[in-house]
C-alpha cells in the first residue's frame, strides 16, 4: 500500500476585507486571516487488474472540516507495467477529466488556485459517476458520465443529482518530445448535460402586520392580505463547455520553463461565481474564459511565475443607465505574480500577488466600476 499526502497552510490578505459581519447572517467580512487551506493523505493499493484509492481531505476554509475527498474503484488493462493501463474502468468520485486545470492535482500546481473560469464553470474538482480512461503511445482519453453537481458548487445540490439526467465529459490528447530540449502537449475537452431550476410549493392565504408608526398597536391601513399562490412545477435546462489547452516545456542550464494556456466557452456552466440560471434571466447566459502561465524554473531550489487569468461570465449581460439598456461590462481579469523557493519533493513556500481588475462596484454616479479587492497570499507546503 502507499501512501501520501500533503499540507498546505498559508495567510491570505485582501483588499477588501472588512471587520463586519455579512448582513442577515453570521458570516464575517474580514478575509485577512491564517488558514490551513489543505491537508490531504492518500492511500492506495494496486493489485494485477484493479486498485483502489481513497483520499481525505481537512481544511479550515470555512470553519474546520474534514471528510472524504476522493474514492476510485478500478479495473484496467495495462500489458507494461511501468506505464499508463490502455483502459481503465473507474467508479466513485474522481477528478473530472475536463481541460488542463481541473484533473490536475493541487499538490504539483504552483499558482495558489485554479483560474476563474475553471473555478465558475467547476466549482471543485471531484463528482461522482464513471470514467473509463486510457493512453496509448503518445495519445490519451477519457469519458466520464457523472451527477453533473461537483463539489463546491453553489446551487445548493452538492453532489448530488436533482435531475436524470447525468452530465457527459469527454477528453482527447497528446504528449511528445519535437526536440530534445522540448516536451509538447495539449488537448480539447467538452461537458454537456442539464441544470436545474428549482420550483416553488404551494402557499396559503396570509396576513401580514406592519408596525409602520412603531407604537406597538394596529392601526387602520397595518394589516395586508397576501391571497395563496400554486406550486410552480421545476425545470431543467441545456449546459455545455468546451475548452482547448496547451503546454509547452523547455529544458535550459537553469531549469525548466513551462509555457502553458486553456481557452473555453460554455453556455449556462457557471455554478461558483455567478450561478447560472436561465429560466430566472429569460435568456441563456454564454460564458468565455482563459488563462495564460508561464513558470521559470531558477536551479532546482527556486521558482518565478506569472499568469493572465480572464473571465466573462455572461457575454449578453446588460445595464440600465438613464433610461437606456446598453451592454453590461461583467468581466474579471487577474494578473498573478509569483515567487517561490522549493526543497524538490519535500516542501515549498511561495508568495503570489493577484491584481484583480473588475466591474463589481459602483462609482458615485452609479456607473460600474473597478472593486478594489486585490489579494496576497503566502504559503507553506510540505509533503508526506
């Protein structure tokens, strides 16, 4: 049996952080805080055919948690031991094989999180449901058929499945050396399947007291009738996402740089930044995103990065400003520096700086305009 694992605890500081409490409910405001983001240990057995793998995961991201992360149960084919099954059936919950970011552990990615429009689009990493996967020289794919609610998604049905409907990924790739000195690879991904709007039950007739004067009695003109309404019956509706991804890798006298980008676009995928729901909007919402890294090597003991991040996740969005409808600007694009010192396959500290440029707030006329919300984080991670 092996097994691993890794922590990673670091203090974050934001811009916008506030010593307040979030209005109608408990939740503070302040973000400058310490925090053990993850601690995760993995076993795993192989036998001839099969293997079995399980994963927990604890956190303090939201007050201290900890539970299962991720459960493979699979059976393959893999005539060469030293390399990848040709096909593997695996059932539980596993990392979706969608682009480049989200089957990719956290563990080995140097940036502190995932891009914006991976995290919208795929809130976690893990669903659950079956992939059956396989490589084959320099080629690889992949199809899963899962619940389509990962973890971490926001609309309230967390793995689970409100809907019969299961949510279709498939993944196509490759991986070769051109030269030498450079290590190419890339690969094209698409997830389709249903969301959920959910209806509302039936009510009764009501009356409802207002104290408009605050004196404590009813007065003439208090009390109002609210008649009884129908259950509105849920529905479902179509999602998709594709997206493109490429990594490039060049070996120099320093250390490796690491060249690497994703595209996608999707319709009605968002279901961690702005839940996507269009059945409530009236109209399907498009969402396009990318991101752009590169990571420099410096000896084996030291790291430099930088990524582009963009994200729009509605690209018909509207305002109205005097009077007139005219196009919404919702877009969010991040530029992330980063810095690190690392002890190979033991520990990294690593410092990133993340310039958020967005249309969340609004100026004094009412105009949207930048939130200043820019954020640091400083961690520490060490492994098993």
């Amino acid at each position: 049996m092996e097994i691993s694992g890794y922590a990673q605890v670091e203090y974050q500081s934001h811009a916008d952080s506030e010593e307040q409490l979030l209005q109608g409910s408990n939740t503070t405001l302040n973000q400058n805080r310490f925090l053990v983001r993850r601690a995760r240990l993995t076993a795993k057995r192989a036998w001839e055919y099969t293997s079995l793998e399980l994963e927990l995961d604890g956190n303090t991201v939201s007050g201290p948690s900890f539970g299962l992360y991720r459960a493979e149960a699979s059976a393959y084919y893999r005539p060469d031991k030293t390399k990848a099954p040709w096909v593997e059936l695996t059932l539980g919950m596993f990392r979706l094989p969608f682009g480049f970011e989200l089957p990719q552990s956290s563990a080995t990615r140097w940036f502190m999180e995932r891009s914006q429009a991976s995290r919208a689009l795929f809130p976690g990493e893990i669903d659950v449901g079956g992939r059956l996967s396989g490589e084959a020289g320099p080629f690889r794919y992949a199809a899963a058929l899962t619940n389509g609610e990962p973890l971490g998604e926001k609309t309230g049905f967390q793995l689970q499945d409100p809907n019969k409907n299961k949510d279709l990924t498939l993944s196509v790739g490759a991986k070769g050396d051109p030269l030498e000195f450079v290590t190419v690879s890339g690969g094209v991904s698409a997830n389709t399947g249903r969301g959920f709007h959910p209806g509302t039950s039936a009510s009764k007739a009501s009356a409802v007291w207002s104290d408009r004067n605050d004196n404590g009695a009813i007065d003439p003109g208090e009390i109002e009738a609210n008649a009884g309404r129908g259950a509105i019956k849920s529905e479902t509706f179509e999602r998709w996402a594709v997206s493109g991804d490429v990594q490039l890798e060049f070996r120099t006298p320093i250390g490796a740089t690491t060249l690497y980008g994703e595209m996608v676009v999707a319709k009605n995928m968002d279901r961690g930044f702005f839940p996507a729901d269009p059945v409530s909007n009236g109209s399907d919402l498009r969402e396009f995103g990318y991101f752009i890294g590169i990571v420099q090597e410096v000896t084996k003991y030291g790291i430099v990065g930088f990524r582009i991040d963009y994200y729009d996740p509605n690209a018909d969005s509207t305002d109205r400003r005097a009077g007139k409808t005219i196009p919404a600007e919702n877009t969010v694009t991040t530029y992330s520096p980063l810095v690190g010192v690392t002890l190979p396959k033991r520990a990294r500290l690593c410092f990133q700086y993340d310039i958020i440029k967005d249309y969340l707030a609004r100026d004094i006329y009412g105009v949207p305009t930048n939130l200043e919300n820019n954020a640091w984080t400083l961690r520490l991670q060490v492994n098993l």
